[in-house]
C-alpha cells in the first residue's frame, strides 16, 4: 500500500454527528464555503455526514441538507458505536483522495481548509490541528486533559501529538495505512501516531460549541484516557510487576525479622496488630494488580470476539460535484 501514487484531485470531508440537530444547519454553510474553496484549488470536493445513532432529528436535518447539496453523502449507523467507530465507518467508504476530520459542533474550523490542503501538497500525510486555546470549556476539562496528554507522551512508544483531537487531513496512503488497524478498542489518536509518514500540525483557536452539550462528560473522558493508556502501553502491567517485586521485598525482610526474633527471644503471643496490617496491606496491592490485570484481559476478551467496528442502517453516497464547479 506504500506505493499509492499521491493523488491531488480529491478531498472529502468527514463528521461524525451524535445528537447535533441543532449544531448542523449552522455548520454546512461554513462547510460549503470550503466546499468551494477546495473545488476553486481544483479539488473534486465532498462531505460525508455519519450519523452516529442519534436519538434526536439528525437523520432528517442531514436527509434535508443532502437534498440540497449533491457534494453531501451520508452515512448512518445503526445505533450510537461512539465516535471512533463512526469516524472509520465514514473513513471506510472513501474511495479516492484524501480525508479531513472534523467535529460536528463547529469546533474544529472548516475555514483552515486551504492550509490544510497546502500542507498535503507539500507531500505531508498527516496535517493535524493543534489547539492553541480552548474557549467555552471549564478549567476542569482542560487541566484533565492536559494531563492526560503529558502521561500519555511519556507511556506510548508511538507519539501522541499533545493537544490534538481527531482534526486532521490524512492523504490516501495513510488512510489505506489506517483501515489496515481493524483493533475494536480504537484510540485514534493513537493510532494517527502509529502509522507514522510525514506530520505537521497547524496551530488553530479552538472555538465553543455552536450548539448542545459536549458528549464527553468526566466519566466518559475517564474511560476514555483509560483506553488510550491501555491500547497503547503496557507501562501500567510493568509497574505492577515492580510493585509486586518491591512489596515481596519488604515482606521477606519482615518474615526474616519475625523469624529471628521468635528464635532469639521466644514467641509471646502477640503481634495482631502488625499480622492485620500486613495481611491487609498484601491484599490491596493484590486486588490492584489483579484489577490491572483485569483490564487488559477485559480487552482482549474484547478483541477475540471479533465483532464488525460498526454496522451500517443506511448508505447514500454523495451523488454528483456542485454546478459551480467548471
Ligand atoms: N460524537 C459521535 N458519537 C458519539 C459522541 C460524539 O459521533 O458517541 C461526535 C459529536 O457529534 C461531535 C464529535 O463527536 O461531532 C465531538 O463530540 P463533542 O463535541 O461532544 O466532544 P468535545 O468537543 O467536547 O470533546
Ligand atoms: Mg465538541
């Protein structure tokens, strides 16, 4: 797949949308104006709109936009999967030239889409967007994620570019490189780093939602982060181990101690105190290791099943280019 010659003529947009009735109609607009502007450059131009199971009216606002815009395809799923899963349903249907993701919301601005696209002339195959300020999102948010972004640089091999979500030009090849990763628990952030090829990242103003509430509440994000540690380190197993050796450590010293003592100066009956507190201290380090365990075991079982990542309610490609075009 390495040896796809770079092609240059085409460019299709892809959002994942959960619940965004209210975000879409004010965001194609902007989406069309790019739209035209990559058709300006030369570009045969499309968007594809996946719809991620959503429970409010969607389906019918993209149905109603498609209607309008030959350049809109749509995609929807049949239930919510979760945007990692919506984004490689919509990244598996791309056919030809390359992909730019972007949130639904309005967050990740249509309007870089020429720097974008001079970067991938340039020959990079992955052109990322990285947030320079985030507005609208509380000092909670955005300590957690810096935090998370630092323990993540220092547990994965592969790099993990900090402060870049998933909006990101990626030219053919390192899509064809990506839907080779068929892994169910899909950290994509990590598997963009994974891939490797040529990055560059273009700093942007990270702007508040045009609409609803971020899908992304604290326990999701937590489990989130936790998928990302555990997709892409081991580290966490490592530290158990060394935990484990430091903890059996210090108890063969004790038990030594014990013995010596009972052998030197006789066994009066005492000593609870100190037998609860190793028993006790013995089995929390157990249980965490074990939960540790757990975790990864959890998603292997995961992966063994070998589950589809999505399934697919309905496929209506985008039809045709826009009249303005030629
Ligand atoms: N999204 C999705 N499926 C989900 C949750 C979210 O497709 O299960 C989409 C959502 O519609 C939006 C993007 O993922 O386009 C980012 O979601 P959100 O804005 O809630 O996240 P945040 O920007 O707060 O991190
Ligand atoms: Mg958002």
């Amino acid at each position: 797949m390495q040896d796809i010659a770079p092609q240059h003529d085409c460019l299709t947009l892809v959002i994942a949308a959960y619940n965004e009735a209210d975000a879409l109609p004010a965001l194609q607009p902007r989406i069309a104006a790019a739209l035209d502007l990559a058709e300006s450059e030369g570009l045969e131009a499309r968007v594809l709109y996946i719809d991620d199971g959503s429970r409010d009216a969607t389906w019918d606002v993209l149905r109603g936009l498609a209607a309008r815009d030959p350049r809109i395809g749509l995609l929807r799923l049949s239930r919510n999967f979760g945007k990692e899963a919506a984004l490689t349903a919509g990244l598996d249907r791309i056919e030809r030239g390359a992909a730019l993701i972007l949130d639904a919301d309005g967050q990740d601005p249509p309007e870089l889409l020429p720097q974008f696209i001079a970067k991938w002339r340039e020959g990079f195959d992955d052109v990322h967007g990285t947030r320079l300020e985030r507005d609208g999102e509380g000092l909670l948010k955005r300590a957690t994620a810096h935090g998370f972004y630092r323990v993540m640089g220092m547990l994965s091999k592969t790099p993990v570019p900090r402060d870049t979500g998933d909006f990101r030009l990626l030219s053919p090849r390192a899509l064809a490189a990506l839907r080779e990763l068929r892994e169910r628990h899909r950290f994509m952030k990590g598997l963009f780093g994974w891939i490797g090829f040529n990055q560059v990242a273009i700093p942007y103003h990270r702007e508040a939602r045009l609409a609803g509430r971020s899908k992304f509440g604290f326990w999701k994000l937590w489990n989130f982060a936790l998928e990302g540690i555990t997709s892409f380190s081991t580290a966490p197993l490592r530290a158990a181990t060394y935990l484990g050796i430091a903890t059996a450590f210090v108890a063969f010293v004790y038990g030594a101690w014990v013995i010596a003592k009972a052998l030197l100066w006789g066994d009066p009956v005492a000593g609870w105190p100190t037998m609860m507190a190793v028993i006790l201290f013995l089995g929390g380090v157990q249980l965490v290791a074990l939960g540790l365990i757990g975790e990864y075991l959890g998603r292997l079982y995961e992966e063994s099943k070998q589950r589809p990542l999505y399934l697919v309610d309905s496929w209506l490609p985008a039809t045709g280019v826009s009249s303005q075009r030629h």
